[in-house]
C-alpha cells in the first residue's frame, strides 16, 4: 500500500471513530476500559488503546457524551460514559449520511468486482 | 514480580505525564487519571501478572507520545512554533552580556518574561541561576590572563618556547579553585539554557 493511502485511511479511521464510539454506548453505557476493549477487538479500528481517551475526553466536552462515577464490583470506582441527546442526535445524523456515503463509493469501487 | 510491575507502570505514566506537557492542566489530569485506572482495569483482567504481561498491556495502551499527539489533534493544541521570543531569550541570556555588557542579559530577561513558553518556575530558574550568563566567567578569564601576563601577548612564531604551558605559572591551589570556580560559571549558564530549552512549552492553544 502507498504512503498516502495509509495516511488516508488513518484519516479515515481518525474522523469516524467518535461515531464508533457514540455507537457503542448506544444501547447502554460503559466505563472506559470497557468501551476501549470493545473498539480495541474489531480488527482495523484503533492500533493504541491509549489514543481513545482523548477522545472521549473531547466528547465529554462537546457534550455528546456525560460520564458519572459508579461503584465497581471490585476495585475503584468506574467513570462510565453514556450519551446525551446531543450525542444521540449527532450519531443519528452521521449514520443516515454514512450509508449514503458508503453506497456511493461502493457503487464505484465494487463495480469491477462483480 | 509486582514490584518490577508497578515500576513499568510508573515509569510509563510518568512518561505520559511528560509528554502531556503543555496541555490544559484539568485536561492533562484527566487523561493520566483515565490511563491509569485503564492500567488497573487491565491487570486485573490478566491471568497472571508477570514482566512480559505488563509490556504487553502496555504496548497495547500505545506510546506515551502517540497518545500525547492524539490529544494534542483531538483538543485543538497546535505544536508550538518557536518564535523571535524564545530564541532571542535563548541566544541573549547566556552570551548577550559578553556581546553587550550587562544590557544584553537584561534583553534576554525580558524576552524570557515576555514569552509565554515557560511558566513562571522555569523563568525564575533562568533568572537566578545564572544572572549575567557567560559575561562573568569571561570578564575574570580576562582579568585572569591580563594580570599573569601570559596567553595572548606571546607570539607564536617569534618564541615558540615561550608560547607553552610553562609561561603561565602552574596553578597552586588557590588557581585550581579558580580553575574550577570558571568552570562552573561556564557551564551553569550553559546547562540553564539547554534546560530553557528543553522546557519550551510545545504546544499553544491554537483553537478553543
């Protein structure tokens, strides 16, 4: 793969993965080793665990996502993540130009292919 | 086994911690605290705690640098580019006073306070430590060479056995001392400024 590819896709993976995040705290809220484990385990996604918590410390900031402390089974307590209306809104909106976006550039690139 | 353990884990935060260096100081707090209750989640998670278990939790976590440049990208931190500021206060504050006695190191001063790429501490630092910069240490190598009468005045070609070591008188005791005093007037201001240097604030607010 060529340079610029790579750095393409970093781009890529850079700009979508707030809205990975959102998605994921979209059913039900997670602490944060909780969700990073989570985005870490689907392969591409993130390559540094350590690189999503700024991040979330960005969304908490925009007020896409609030976060509160709960006491953990075992251990310290836990700073869990959940959405705000903001976040649910703004998740909504990416997902409908995200299809649109994607069968756009599929109906170009898988064309060869079948 | 633990104790090598916690010392990964220490050195890695502290790491963090420094790289972290020039960000909002709630928002620096805030990520090493996160980071380190990751650790915690994280080795309780393991099977069993070794060396090799702890580097790859951390290898996993990424460089301290690499998260430090998300953050950086993530809260709108530009990298700082150096300005006549700093430079000037860099240049001016060791060898301004040799190049214009006394007024030079006090641009220097100025152009240190001025700047916001230090904080307070390190500006403090680059005051007191070595006020003055090399005007001393070079004002008594002079005095030093003019009152023993040896060094420059011999010309080589004329007298090269004049021109040793042997003309200047071999330093007794108290010359040693004074040997040792230059010395360290010399490298303190030196050693100050590679210190300034390497506490520039890399990172402004470029954006809210």
């Amino acid at each position: 793969m060529v340079a610029s590819q790579d750095a393409l896709l970093a781009q890529m993976r850079r700009g979508t993965l707030q809205y990975c995040v959102l998605s994921l705290l979209a059913d039900e809220e997670r602490y944060g080793f909780d969700l990073v484990r989570g985005l870490a385990e689907t392969d591409g996604m993130v390559t540094s665990e350590g690189t999503i918590y700024p991040l979330l410390s960005r969304l908490r900031r925009d007020g896409l996502v609030e976060s509160t402390w709960q006491e953990s089974p075992a251990g310290p307590p836990r700073r869990y993540y959940r959405l705000t209306d903001g976040g649910r809104a703004a998740l909504e909106g990416f997902r409908l130009e995200w299809r649109r976006f994607r069968d756009a550039v599929d109906h170009f690139v898988e064309r060869t292919e079948t | 086994m633990s104790s090598t353990a916690d010392k990964l884990v220490e050195d890695y935060l502290k790491r963090l911690n420094a790289e972290l260096r020039g960000l909002p100081r709630a928002r620096r707090r805030e990520l090493v605290d996160e980071i380190s209750e990751h650790i915690v989640e994280a080795r309780a998670d393991l099977e069993s705690e070794n060396e090799a278990a702890i580097r790859t939790l951390l290898d996993r976590l990424g460089d301290p640098e690499e998260i430090a440049a998300e953050a950086r990208e993530r809260f709108g931190l530009a990298p700082r580019k150096v300005g006549w500021k700093e430079v000037g206060a860099l240049i001016m504050l060791p060898i301004g006073g040799v190049i214009l006695p006394v007024l030079g190191w006090f641009i220097g001063i100025v152009l240190l306070w001025v700047s916001d790429a230090w904080s307070t501490r390190d500006k403090l630092v680059g005051t007191l430590l070595f006020p003055g910069g090399l005007l001393l240490p070079v004002a008594l190598g002079v005095l030093a060479s003019e009152s023993s009468g040896c060094g420059t005045v011999v010309t080589p070609q004329l007298s090269p056995e004049l021109n040793n070591a042997s003309n200047c008188p071999p330093p007794d005791g108290t010359g040693a001392w004074e040997v040792a005093l230059v010395v360290m007037l010399i490298l303190v201001p030196l050693v100050t400024t590679v210190y300034l240097a390497r506490r520039m604030r890399r990172m402004s607010i470029a954006t809210a």
